[in-house]
C-alpha cells in the first residue's frame, strides 16, 4: 500500500468512526431502555477517541492536513466575527 493509499484508508477510518457515532447516538435517542442508552452514549464517546487516534496518524502521514483544519477553522472565526 501506498502513502497516498493509506492516508486515503485512515480517512475512511475517520468516516467510519463519525458514521457509528451517529448510529449509535441516534439509536440512543430513539430507545426507552436507560442501560442501553447509557451504554450506547459511552460506545459513542470510545468512537470520538478512535476518530482522534485516525486524525493523529492523519496529521503524521499527511503534515498539511492540520493546517487545512486550521483555515477551517479560521474561516469560521471569520465569519463568526462579519470579516466574510
């Protein structure tokens, strides 16, 4: 596999990790049982952890990606603030 390929997979992982996120937050929403929705919400944080754990080896494998988070995360600001 290829740099380009892995970096390509982990983005995949990171996807994988925000999908079950929202599954198992909306399937905790949805249920009326409280250990399944406790349990279910603390799967969701461990997920949370797993996407960070991708984003890592992201930023390592790929070191302009942090910095296109950063603009991101400056345009918001931007906005936020009526510079756009």
């Amino acid at each position: 596999m290829t740099k380009d390929e892995l970096i390509l997979q982990i983005r995949a992982c990171i996807s994988a990790e925000y999908d079950a996120i929202k599954m198992y937050t909306t399937l905790a929403e949805q249920c009326d049982n409280e250990l399944v929705q406790k349990t279910l919400i603390n799967i969701a944080k461990e997920e949370r952890i797993h996407a960070g754990e991708f984003l890592a080896l992201l930023f390592r494998l790929s070191p302009d990606e942090p910095n296109l988070y950063e603009q991101g995360l400056k345009e918001v600001d931007d906005i936020d603030k009526g510079k756009k």
